[in-house]
C-alpha cells in the first residue's frame, strides 16, 4: 500500500485492539491522542484525558516504582515496560501492562512518547489462585485478625515471584514487641495479648494502600510488606510508628523505658532473578536483631552483609 496518510494510520489506532495512548514529550508529557481501547480499560472518555497528564489515573497511589521507572524513562528519551496499578473513573483498581515507545523526528530528538496499555488485572489473581483455597483459620491470625505468618509467607513468595519479572522494589518490616517475655510475667498471657492485638492495630491503621500486606510474625512480632516503598520511606513510617507505640504510654515496669516500645527492622530490595525470598527475610531479621542489640525502641536498617539466601 503506498497511500499511508495521517488519517488512514490514525484509522488503524483508533481500532487497534490494545490501548494506545499519545503524549507530547515537552512539559508536563500531556495527552494528545488516545484510542478507544484505552477509554474502555480507564472508564474515562478522551475528553477527560486529552491535555493532562496520565499520572492522575493513579490517584493517591504515587508510591510505585513503576511510576518511577517510567519517569526515569521519560527524562532519558528511552523506551521501557512496567506494570502499574491505575484506577478507573468509578474508582476500581486494575493493573496495567504498558509498554512505552519514544518517537523521534528526523533530527532524533524525541518529540513524543507511544504507550501501549493492556489489563493485567488477571495475573495477580491468576497466582494467587493457588492460595485462595486455604481455610479461614490457616489464613487469619485469631488474635490480630491478621494473616498468620504460614500464610503470609506464601502470599511474600508469591509477591516475590512477581517482583523478580516486572522489577519493583519490594521493603518488608518486621516489628516487635521489646521484652514481651517479662510483660507476660507481669500481667499474664491475656495482658500480653491484649498488648499484641493493641499494637498491630496500630500498625495496620498506617499501613492502608492496597498492596500493603501485613501478618503476625513470631511471638509479638507484626510484619508488613510493602511495595514499591523505598527503604527511606519505610524507614518514615515505621519511625513514626514506633513513637506511637511509646506514646500510648501502656506502663511496662520491667522495661528500661517504663512503657511497651517496640523495635523494627527494615530490608528493602529489587529481586533479582534466582535470588531466594528468604534474601530479604533475613536481612529484614537481621535489622531487627540489630535494633534490639542497640537498645530496643528503635528501627534498624538491614546492612549489605545482611541480605544472605
């Protein structure tokens, strides 16, 4: 076919069975074009999208080192693929594949960026099929109402998994109740308890976005996986967390600060591939451990010599 004209390839967009986006390169990458594939996948009609920006399909949810690398992509002219969480007009979260194509004019510099969008909403369903089958109390932890740590374990190999292909950082924190031993001999098991299920109330109040998972650990340890969170960021919230913590001022007489504290230890990383979960399980321990030995009610960060298989 020799006749290829502006409106015979728009023609071949416009019912293009994939979403196929259009932005300009300069400024703040605003829309310029968009199919009807893409208006079905988000819900919004092109009248909503032309002249922004599309980081407003993500919401409040900022926090994803997909959002990350494609930025880092845009700044370096250079084509990439993620996996990003996006949410519709109605307000329904759904993941999204997008593979992103810079367009260069004769001169080479690049004038615009291509996207091409499709749902992946499946895959995180899809591998976590496996697990859905489990009966409740193998799942939920009956004092916290979290998950129990053989179900969260499963549910971090799987997110593990998923993380090695798409290349998001994944930060786990694990946090722990400072000398629950000698509370319990204080006040007994159901004092104790009460203690655990106070604290991981806490913890699951600051930690709310939907990829944020959390379960019972050993004993009066919580811990919580975050995605896309950077070790610095973790480290914010869980600072945070462990002055609420102090703050309830719940009397702790045999603890060296009078009150119930609790100690975290972070690991955060990008898996590579054939590296082992127990990578980041260990280091995150290994912190905790650290944050322990340095005098408890406190945060440690996992060392490099940490992150062993």
């Amino acid at each position: 076919m020799k006749d290829w004209s502006a409106q015979f390839l728009r023609s071949v967009l416009d019912v293009a069975p994939e979403g196929i986006v259009i932005c300009e390169a300069e400024g703040d990458q605003p829309v310029v074009y968009v199919n009807a594939a893409f208006e079905y996948l988000t819900g919004h009609a092109a009248e909503d999208l032309l002249g922004r920006n599309l980081r407003h399909l993500q919401g409040s949810d900022r926090e994803q080192d997909a959002r990350y690398r494609l930025q880092q992509a845009i700044e370096r002219g250079d084509s990439c693929q993620v996996l990003l969480r996006n949410y519709r007009k109605n307000g329904g979260v759904f993941w999204v594949d997008i593979q992103m194509q810079p367009v260069r004019d004769p001169a080479g510099r690049v004038t615009h960026f291509i996207g091409y969008h499709r749902d992946a909403s499946e895959r995180p369903r899809t591998a976590a099929k496996a697990l859905a089958g489990l009966p409740g109390w193998m799942r939920e932890d009956r004092l916290t109402t979290l998950t129990t740590r053989p179900y969260f374990e499963e549910l971090l190999k799987r997110d593990w998994a998923l993380a090695q292909r798409e290349m998001r950082q994944l930060g786990l924190a694990i946090f722990d109740l400072d000398s629950l031993g000698a509370y319990n001999d204080t006040y007994g098991r159901a004092g104790g308890d009460a203690c655990i299920r106070r604290t991981a109330s806490l913890i699951a109040a600051s930690f709310r976005r939907g990829s944020d998972l959390l379960g019972r650990w050993d004993g009066g340890g919580i811990a919580v996986l975050a995605h896309g969170a950077s070790e610095e960021k973790l480290g914010e919230y869980a600072q945070i967390l462990v002055q609420r913590v102090r703050d309830q001022q719940v009397h702790h007489p045999r603890s060296a600060a009078k009150f119930v504290t609790v100690s975290v230890g972070i690991a955060s990383c990008m898996p590579m591939r054939d590296q082992p979960v127990t990578l980041l399980v260990n280091a995150a321990e290994a912190a905790l451990g650290r944050a322990k030995a340095q005098g408890r009610n406190r945060i440690a960060f996992a060392a490099k010599g940490d992150y062993k298989p």
